[in-house]
C-alpha cells in the first residue's frame, strides 16, 4: 500500500528543532494540512487550513488521496494528537508519523520527573471536571491545557475538591525561546499563561479532604439523590458481579442518581444511564461531573422504549424490574457473552426475576445487610430490606 499521509510533529522551537528527515518530508510535500500556527512556518506547496467544523477534515483528506499530503502537528502526534485521529480515519499502512518530543517528555525533562510516574491527561477539548477521578495524594498530573485560563480552572477545581495545598507548576511555551515556569499551590493561584502551557500538579489534599477510591462502593453521600440510590454495600456487591472491564460499555436501566453508572465509568468503562425522572436525571449530570465522569450518557425517558440503539457489554436494571418486557429487552440488546444484572426489592421485582432465571439461566441470590444503630443506651442491628439479585450471561 502506497504511503500518501505524513504527519511531522512540530516543537514551539519550531523548524528549527525537526530532524533533516522531517524537513525533507516538507520540502517534498505537494499539500500541507494543519492550523495556521504551523503553516506559517513553511512555505510553497499548496496549504490547507484544517475546516470547521473539524469533523470535515476527513472528507477534505480523503479527496487529496493519492497526492503527497503532508499534515503539521504539534509534538507527538500520536500522544492526544492528530496522529491518533488519523489512524482511525485511515489504515495506518498509508501513513508515516515522524513525532517530535512530545509535551509530557518536556514537561518532565523541565521537572526532573519520571515520566512512567506521572498520569498524563488532557483538558484540551475536554470536561476539566474528568480530573477528579485522578486526584490522590502524592499522586503527580501532568496535564495538557485548552488555553491560557485552563491553569486557573485546573486551580479552582483543586481547591473545591479539597486540594488546594497541591504544587502547581506551569510550563509556558515548552522547547522554545519563550519557555517559562510558573509555581504556586493551587489555593494560591490566580492569572492567566500562555495559551500553549502543560500543567503539573502534585496532588496534596488538605486535613479532613474527602478521598475517593476507585474501587467500587462510595460512600452514600458522595452522591446527590433523593432516597433512588443503590447502598453502598449492596453496590459494591452488584459492581462486583457487572465486572467492569476498561473501554466495555454498561447501560444503567432506572438508574436513579446513577450510582452503578458511574462507578462502571470510574472503573475505565463506558455507560449510558437511562432514568425516566427528571429531576433524577438531573442529578445524574451533576453527580458524573464531581464524580470525574462528565462523559456519563444520560437518556430521561422510560426503558424498553428509551432505551438506545447499541450492543452494550453489560446491562444493569435497577429500577422497573417487574415492567412488561423490560428484562427481555435488556437480554435481546446484549452482546453475545455480555452480563445481566437485575436487583429487586419488592415480592413482584423478585417473581419477575424468577420467571427470568427459570427461560434463561443464570444465577439468583439474596443481599442483606444490617447496620448498628443505637437504641436508648443500647445498640441493636437494624435490618435493611433485603436484596434478590440476579446474574445472567447470554450465550
């Protein structure tokens, strides 16, 4: 297959920094993509701006196939970049990625931090409400800005999150003659860099801060809800038996203030929640974006007919498990080996549960938990009510 699409990553240095093999592939290029920054490096050869919106890149690449197309991109084109979009776009056998340093190999070489250390993320484009799934003590971000107000969004955050006292370090200008560094604990920061900046955070939380695990069971009250919540030891239970896996995809069926959802997306995968209550749909939004999971899909409308049109790895039906059809809809739209996991609390949720498992299988158990709560100047156990649960895997 013939190589018609090169990508040359570009430092702040600019040409100055490529290798001899880059400029070549320049200087031979009879189209150059990229935005205007980089383009006004170079001359000659016909220049194409990226379009907007971005989506229409594919199309404008796909009619100059068979020319030699060389696309400017910043650093490593392979690393949040360009590259990576364009190797879903095309076969990455028609492609050449020639990367420069990237900003996260800077940004540590500045630091004297070891890179297989750091977490390396992005707001650019992105939720900066995702960096709450990463914040931990002593753990080290390196984070690549939208612009210049990002620093202090990325502060803000920090701070209402109960880690104000962390380092931040901002890296301006990486590589070129206007590099700079700016420091100061988050609960400190205030102004604007430059628009080209990496962000490093090491993360300190203040005395009392509410730390959050990434396994599954968070507290109650890490959730806004309005008594729709599955409890913290039987959620822990039911995420054990879903068993997320990274980049699989759950749907939460009446979901409530979107516990399950959530914490399947904390765990790496992907989740719709599906919740025919307005409010609660409401607080599903919010609860994603403290939680550090803004990217939750969230659908208000009443499942089997809200449900969406897509194959998910794992179904989770909390809520109407006794509704016509439900359980059978949710079992048509798995994937072959994907998972069914239902939890009733009512005599009808359960019978239907037991018709469930009685055509397809599976396994059924019952949930109980109870809590010590004192009573005059005793204590006794508290029951809450009890939890049939139910786990299929379709053939």
């Amino acid at each position: 297959m013939t190589v018609w699409l090169k990508v040359v990553g570009i430092g702040d240095d600019g040409l100055a920094g490529i290798s001899p093999a880059a400029c070549a592939l320049i200087d031979a290029a009879e189209v150059l993509v990229g935005g205007e920054r980089h383009l006004a490096l170079v001359e000659g050869a016909d220049k194409r701006v990226w379009p907007s919106p971005f989506s229409q890149s594919q199309d404008m690449l796909t009619s100059l196939r068979g020319r030699n197309v060389v696309v400017l991109a910043s650093g490593d084109p392979m690393y949040f970049g360009i590259g990576a979009t364009l190797a879903r776009w095309f076969d990455p056998a028609e492609m050449l990625v020639v990367p420069h340093a990237g900003a996260f190999s800077l940004a540590a070489a500045a630091l004297g931090w070891a890179l297989q250390d750091c977490l390396c993320l992005t707001v650019h484009g992105r939720p900066v409400e995702a960096l709450h799934l990463h914040l931990a003590p002593g753990r080290k971000l390196l984070v690549l800005s939208e612009d210049g107000q990002s620093p202090a969004s990325v502060a803000r955050l920090l701070e209402k999150a109960g880690f104000g006292p962390s380092e931040m370090v901002v890296l301006e200008h990486l590589g070129g003659t206007k590099q700079a560094i700016r420091r100061a604990a988050a609960q400190t920061w205030v102004g604007e860099t430059a628009d080209l900046n990496v962000i490093a955070v090491t993360c300190r939380a203040e005395p009392g801060a509410k730390l959050l695990s990434t396994m599954g069971g968070l507290p109650d009250d890490a959730f806004e809800h309005d008594g729709q919540l599955t409890k913290r030891e039987i959620r822990a239970m039911t995420l054990s038996t879903l068993a997320p896996l990274p980049g699989q995809t759950l749907w939460d069926v009446g979901a409530g203030c979107g516990s399950i959802a959530i914490e399947w997306m904390r765990a790496g995968g992907q989740a719709v929640a599906i919740e025919s209550h307005a409010k609660r749909a409401a607080s599903i939004a919010v609860n994603a974006a403290r939680l550090g999971v803004p990217g939750l899909q969230v659908i208000q409308g009443h499942a089997p007919d809200s449900l969406p049109y897509s194959d998910p790895d794992a179904v989770f039906v909390g809520g109407g498990v006794s509704a016509p059809g439900l359980l059978d809809s949710c079992w048509a739209a798995l994937k072959p080996g994907g998972r069914l996991v239902a939890n009733a609390v009512t005599a009808e949720g359960e019978a239907a549960l037991q018709m469930f498992h009685a055509r397809h299988g599976g396994e059924m158990i019952r949930l109980a938990v109870s809590r010590l709560a004192p009573v005059g100047g005793f204590h006794t156990w508290h029951p809450a009510m009890p939890v049939t649960q139910y786990k299929g895997v379709k053939a």
